[in-house]
C-alpha cells in the first residue's frame, strides 16, 4: 500500500466511511488536532519520567485513536455501521481516579501556576494546552455532528490529568512552580 494516495491535491480529503470533505472541515480540524495531542504525550512519554506515567499515557494514545476515529466518522448512524470503538465512562473514571492518586500528593493550589521549569513539565502543559483546542474543536463539531457525551467528558479530564501531571513531575523533578501574581494597579 502506498503512503500517498494524490487524493487530497485538490484540498479535501475522505472521512472514515468514504464521504468526502474539504481539508478544513470541522471533522478534520478536531481529529487533526487531536492527532497533534497524541503525538505530543508520546513526546511526553518518551521524556526519562518513571514507568507507571509512561504505561498510563500509552493507554492515553491509544483512547485518543479511538477519540480520532469517532471524530473521523461523519454521523452516529455512520459510527454504528463501522463498528468505531467507543469512550465509556470507565476511561473517565481511570482518568479522575489517577487525578486523585497524583493530587493527593501535592500541595493545594493558592495561585494559578506559569506553565514551565523543566522541559519535560513543559512538554506536560503544551500537551494541556493542545486538549484543551482539541476539546474546543470537539465541541464546534458536537453542534452539528452531535457526539457522544463521554468523548467529551474525556477530553476534558485529559486536559485535567495532564495539568495535574505536570505538578506531580514539577515535584518529583524538585523544580519551583512559578505562581501567577497579578500585577496591583
């Protein structure tokens, strides 16, 4: 199989299923986004952080192709005649439940925190930034393709786990969060 097909030269592109697109559809800017998530927690994960973050984000990707596929599928009927996998509300609860496990080590927050003070949280808080366009993206596309509410809920728990992530590696890094003073007028 060859990797180019010439079938985008024009500016659209094939949604799974076949029905065809231009290149900026919402559908391609979501799942194109989301693509763009994935490959910076690999980023991430190829970062010398302990096993256990490195299994956890591995699971990441890999719910994130789900993600991709779902928001590469133009309608529910669609979905359910492809067979495209599905986010569950056990996803989300694994996500709150390693949340809780890693915030309970930390120091409440007083402040908003500048993202930053090692390359490896920093890399945690662009990943953050990245879910939070793609979760964004996901919702312009809900008003007119609606989605499934658990896709959602994950994207908005990933950007959570990956804030909370970058917190528990600033710690364990033993590097400062900088805190967000507003300037006094």
């Amino acid at each position: 199989m060859k990797i180019y097909t010439k079938t985008g030269d024009e500016g659209f592109t094939s949604l799974y299923g076949g029905k065809r697109v231009p290149k900026n559809n919402d559908s391609i800017d979501a799942y194109g986004t989301i693509d763009e998530l994935n490959s910076f927690i690999g980023l991430l994960r190829d970062q010398d952080i302990a096993d256990i973050y490195k299994k956890f984000l591995t699971q990441i990707q890999i719910e994130l192709f789900c993600i991709g596929s779902i928001l590469a599928t133009p309608s529910k009927n669609e979905k359910k005649n492809l067979n495209v996998q599905k986010i569950t509300a056990d996803e989300i609860e694994v996500l709150e439940h390693e949340i809780d496990r890693m915030d309970a080590t930390l120091e409440s927050m007083t402040h908003f925190i500048l993202p930053g003070g090692h390359p490896t949280v920093s890399y945690c808080h662009v990943a953050r930034a990245i879910c939070r366009r793609a979760e964004r993206l996901a919702y312009t596309l809900h008003h007119f393709e609606p989605l499934d509410k658990e896709v959602l809920m994950y994207l908005n728990r990933l950007s959570d786990y990956l804030f909370v992530l970058a917190r528990k590696l600033t710690k364990e890094l033993v590097v400062e969060e900088i805190k967000w003073i507003p300037k006094k007028k």
